[in-house]
C-alpha cells in the first residue's frame, strides 16, 4: 500500500489546522500542550462535547468539508439549545490509515468557512491514529448572554410546546441517502439530504428565548424522545399534536406518498432545531420574535401534569410509535 | 447475541457517570445539552484534550480502572506540562457494542478515584456506540496560575535541559506487555508495566516552574522528539547526554541485558515526566525544588544555536536513533 501522505501528525496539525487557529493567539499555534482561553469579563462559560462517528453519524463518502461543518454545527447547536453565545474549540480527530491529505484538506476547509459563519476559532486538538472507523470529537467553548441559559428543566403544565423551523427533513434525508423514498422528485430529495447534512444550529433564537422560554433543547434524538427529555428532567408530562407538526414541502411530498413515515418525522432525529416551552401568555411574544428573526416558530403541543409523552392525533386518539430517539446502545 | 446491557445512553449516563459530577452544579446532572463553567475570578484558563485508542494507546484487556486513569491523567499532564491547575472534564466516550455494564462501572470508579486525587469533576460529556475499537476523548479544563503558564518557545542557548523521574520506562514496560524483556525479573517488570499503565502528571512541578523555566513540555512523544519539538518552537537546537539521562532501576537491568533498549529509552514515550530547559544561573534553585517536592530533577542536555537536536555518548559521538518519538501517521 502506498501511504496517502508524507507528512506525520505535527506537519499535517501545521498545513492543516494551524492556520485555522491563527486568529487566536490564545491557541499558540497549536505549538504546546494546551492552549489558552481569555474569559476576560466573562463570568460563566457554557462548554458542551460531541462527536461524529463514520457509519453511525454521517456515511464514509460523504463530503468532507460538510463533515466538517456538521461537526462543528451540532455542537453549535447544542449551546444554541442553552441559548449560549459559541467563542472556540478543540478537536480531536480518530483517523483510519486510508484518510490523506485531500480529505484533510477538504475537511478543513469546511471549518474555516463555518469559523467565518459562526465565529469562532480553533483552540487545540489531537490527532490519532484509529484502527476503525473515522471518529471526530468536538469541544465547544462558550459564554452566557445577559439573561442567562436556557435548561431543560423548567416545563411548567400548562406551558406551549414550540418547535422551530421544519421537523423530520433530516430522518428523511438519512432515508434517500440509504436508497429509500424511491420515486420521490429530485428537487425534494436534495432538500431533505442537505438538511441531514448540514444542519443549521438556532443560536440567534436560542440567545433570545433566554428569559422567555422556559425549558428548551435540540432535537438531535428526535422531536418525541427530545420532548421526553424535558418532561423527565421538569418532572411533568406533555402532548404534541401530529397535526400541527410544521413539515416542509418536501416531507409533506414524502409523507403522501407514504403515510407511515409519519413515525420516522416525530422518532427520526438530526433536525438540529430548537424544541422549547413557554407560558401561554407568551406567545404572541414568541410569534413576533419569530417574525423578527425569519424563523417559523409552531406551537405542537402542551405541557401536561404526570409524566412521558403522548402524540395525538386530530380527534384526540393517541398515536403510537415503536421508535422514540435514537438508541445507541 | 445477548445484549451486555439493558441500559440506553441516557440511563448509562445517569447510571455511572451523573454521580461523577455530582459535586458540581455547573454540570447541570448532565442532563442538558451543555454545562456550565464558572471562571469566577480567573482572566486565563488553560484547556487541552486528548484522545486514547484501543490497540494503540492502551491493550483491550487493560483494567478499565487504569485506563480511565491514564484517560484523565495524560491530559492532567498537559495541564502540567504549561504549569496549569486542573478544575474539570468534559469526556466522550466511543463505544463498541461489546463493552457491557460491568467494563463501565470499573471504568466510573477508576475516574472517581482520580477526581479525588486531582480536585477534579466531570462537567459533561457525550457516549456514542462506535463499530470500531474503544476510543476515549478528554477535554481538560483548568486555570494559569499567579505566575502565568510556561510554553514549549522560551528555550535559549545555553539552557540547561532538564527531566523529572526516570526516563524510557513506559516504553519498556510497553515492550513487557507485547512479550518482550524475556527473562527479566517479575518486580522490575511490575514497576515498567505500572509506569506505562498509570503516569503520574507533575502537576506540582509544572506550577513551580512556571516563572523558573524557560520552555517546558511533557515527554509523550518520547524524549528525543519532544526536545525537538520545544527546539522547533524555540529555533534553537538542543544535545542530550545519554549516560546522564536518569534511569530507574528497572529500566538499568533492563539495558544491561539488552544494551540496544538504549534506542527505545530515549525514543519510546508515554513517561509524561517533564521536560524543561532553564538559564544555567536558575540550576541550584531547580535543584532545591526537586528537594521540596520530592522528586528527581537532572540536567541531561543542553541548548545550542542552530537547529535538530543530536544525541552523544560521554566520549561526545553521536547516537542515531532510528525512531525519534512515536509516529501516527
């Protein structure tokens, strides 16, 4: 086998990656054992970890630059879900013998263009070796804003059920890109594979729903299991309503076709949108914060007294799913 | 196949690593999507992260206690090696599918034992199922002290180069566990195999350094390639004394019977001792605080101008060495 590189860790850390890191001084150039983070005035830091895993997250001949940017975005996404402002970062890549130089390359190129987008900078990282699949690890560094974050643990009964944006394009996505939702048109295949790709992490809604929403997260395991997540750690129940799930104009496509995706849009994950609860008497609030940053903002449901989600249906019927969030284990 | 646990990732997580970051309510019981750091007064912190493989950084059979360990002390001793203090941990955990409860409960109190050692929490972290071997992802956050942190760029001619502890038995006890080192006796095997399995990060030396040394890293690379890096940054050169390089007494039979160890010694790694150069006037003081703290501080180098570091035998020939420090790629 011919190597697909010349260059050790150290060279491939400076061609690649110092240069990402050359905004910050507190990085060193990526040239000692840990870098520095000025906190200046800050006073509390929000720092959150995730990590992308070939066969699992993202499949082993997608592009590299969008590997790169989903990296970087669900971990963005996760201090947007906190409504946390997002500064620096860390990476440590796991990398099979097979992985050269033009995947690195393109690889890092993704991240340069999605520092520029989100602002942020490369503090550190490691880079090794691995006998398997690529694994990518991502540290995000960031700070609260005024008002504070946002956490899952203050659903109140009575309170609406928001989501952002549309739900289950990503699930979906994952689909065509398996070979399913065979016959459906290019146009809208394309849509919902790009959403899979490359999510769009909410951190402009996440920073102002601090202070008027109540209890908020992602939707990284699926709209269904993200909302059992806040029911659990709020000690209450809460229903969403099918119906008024806010679906795109290609998984409506998808869904007339073939009605049981309906379990793959509310179990699926990977939306990456922000699902959140507020008082009723916020909502006209929440309407007009939606219209002022051009996101759709929907009400799907409601915090209830009890425990664990129920989806309903128009008449009030319960739908039952097999598949709630993603399992890993 | 029977499932080794009936646990999901978020019961696993509450299960054994919730009551890790207990201590801390910045950890939010790691139940949202990010954590929360205080800085308190703390203008600087320092943060590093590293990653260890299974196959290549540790063996599958290894104690899940000491490798936890070794997880949270490699990082410790990068945080050391800039004279940095240690304050919390975010970790990522790629898992295959055959690592059961059992493996995670001794890997959880491993940890726990460390936290006490070091006065350190876990902040957050992220487990993924990964169809590939173990790997374990650390990011270590910490803070400079008083006298700032020390860098691998200071080094100027004419510095001594200094090591803690002993050099290269972490290599050899490495070459123990692969079936090497035939014949040597069982407790100086027992000492190699312990300092490969469970460095001791020289987190006190590495804050009393700072202001007193020059430039200084930890020796994971092995000796000879990590004085090459720090000449690298500094744009200086540098020359070690092999007869003046410390030894323990295991490492000595060891060389006795096989004079050619000399080669794995100074290129092997994973000692995580310290690595130092300092002005020649700053020698009696270096050597009272090796006193103070109780540990074994030697000069076994020099810095010279130019460039490479050179490795010479008392008569002053040089040594080549074939393998200067550990190569991923």
């Amino acid at each position: 086998m011919s190597p697909k590189t010349d260059r050790d860790e150290f060279a491939r850390i400076a061609h690649f990656f110092a240069p990402l890191a050359s905004a910050s001084e507190d990085a060193l150039g990526l040239k000692d054992d840990a870098a520095l983070f000025e906190t200046g005035r800050v006073r509390e830091m929000v720092v959150t970890t995730d990590a992308l895993v070939a066969r699992v997250h993202f499949l082993e001949n997608d592009p590299p630059g969008l590997i790169a940017k989903k990296l970087l975005r669900v971990n963005l996404s996760d201090l947007a879900a906190m409504g946390a402002l997002p500064r620096a970062y860390l990476m440590v890549l796991g990398l099979p013998k097979e992985v050269g130089d033009d995947w690195l390359e393109a690889f890092a190129l993704g991240l340069r263009e999605d520092q520029e987008t989100f602002g942020v900078t490369l503090l550190g990282g490691d880079m090794v070796a691995i006998p398997g699949p690529l694994m990518l690890t991502l540290t995000l560094l960031g700070e609260s804003g005024e008002e504070g974050v946002m956490t899952r643990s203050g659903a109140r009964p009575g309170d609406n059920v928001f989501v952002s944006g549309t739900i289950g394009d990503a699930a979906l996505g994952l689909n065509v890109l398996k070979g399913g939702l065979v016959g459906l048109d290019e146009v809208a295949a394309d849509f919902l594979i790009a959403r899979y790709r490359l999510p769009e992490p909410r951190l402009e809604l996440g920073k102002r729903l601090c202070g008027l929403a109540r209890a908020g997260t992602d939707i990284s395991d699926g709209l269904a299991g993200d909302l059992g997540r806040i029911c659990g750690v709020s000690s209450v129940g809460g229903r969403i309503n099918a119906s008024r799930v806010p679906l795109s104009a290609a998984a409506r496509a998808a869904l007339e076709r073939e009605p049981s995706l309906m379990e793959v849009i509310l179990g699926g994950g990977d939306d990456y949108e922000l699902l959140f609860t507020a008082a009723s008497e916020a909502e006209s609030e929440i309407t007009a914060l939606g219209d002022a940053i051009g996101l759709q903002l929907t009400v799907v449901g409601t915090i209830l007294e009890g425990e664990g989600v129920s989806i309903v249906d128009d008449s009030g019927a319960e739908i039952v799913l097999n598949n709630l969030g993603y399992k890993h284990f």
